[in-house]
C-alpha cells in the first residue's frame, strides 16, 4: 500500500515518462503538442487519459454544464461515429450523460484496459502501447472533423 504522497508521486512519474515517450510525435498537422494536456480548442470538450493500479483508459470527454448544450456536442461526435470506428478499428463506449470521477455529468467516448498497474513499472510498456497509438488516432480523428464544430463554439 502507498501513501497519498508515493502513489501521486509514482502516478506522475509515469506521466512524465509517456510524456516523454510520445513528445516526438507531431501531431497529424504537424504541430508539436502537447499530449498530455492534449488542446482541443473547444471549451469543455477534452482527450483524457487516466489510470490506476487494475485498468487504464483513454477517451473524448465532453464536461459543458448545460446537458442540453453537452447532448448537441455528443450528437456531433455521433455524425462521425462510422469515421471514428474505421479509423480507430475497434468498438469504443458511447456515454451520453454520465458521471465522472467528481459527480459531474459528463458524456463520454471512451475505451478500457484491465489488468494493467500504474503502480507496477513492469506494466508501464503495456499502457504506453495502449495509450500512445489510441492518442494519435484521436488527434487525426479530431483534426478531420474539428470545423464540423465551429457553429457549437
């Protein structure tokens, strides 16, 4: 068991290392970004990656407060969700109102991985390698259908 302070501790070293891992990469317009804290450009609307000592996942995640406004945003993502399952090769959840972590009504597209261990260096290839390649898929997902989006902002 960790304490507070060695499991933030481990948990952000891991991130750095990924950070590190994947900085190389450009994103699909050629842009370096910063993946971690991965841009956007659309308010309440963000890729987020988390995990924890059983599972990992990374995802789009849409926060706007309004559920109304939230609904209009998801039901973009869905004009795309054929695009989005051949470029990405694999069924992802489709969450229209959801909670997050922090009791907040989200709506999310996102998928999973169990059995893997943030706490456990031995497992941190398996996370990059399922992390890194889904990451770069979202950033050419988003960069194909982002203007779509311009009349929500």
């Amino acid at each position: 068991m960790y304490t507070r302070e060695e499991a933030s501790r481990i948990k952000q070293e891991f991130w750095t290392v990924f950070g590190q891992y994947i900085s190389p990469y450009k994103s699909i317009d050629g842009q370096k970004v910063n993946w971690i804290n991965y841009k956007t450009g659309l308010k309440h609307v963000y890729f987020k990656m988390d995990a924890n000592k059983k599972s990992a996942n990374i995802g789009i995640v849409i926060a706007h407060p309004d559920e109304g406004i939230q609904e209009l945003f998801y039901e973009q993502f869905l004009e795309f969700q054929m695009m989005f399952h051949d470029l990405l090769g694999e069924e992802w959840n489709w969450e229209l109102h959801t909670q997050d972590e922090f009791s907040r009504t989200v709506s999310k597209i996102s998928i999973s991985i169990s059995g893997v261990n943030i706490f456990n260096k031995n497992d941190w290839p398996k996370l990059i390698a399922f992390l890194k390649p889904r990451l770069l898929l979202l950033d050419e997902f988003w960069y194909d259908i982002r203007d779509s989006f311009d009349a929500l902002k």
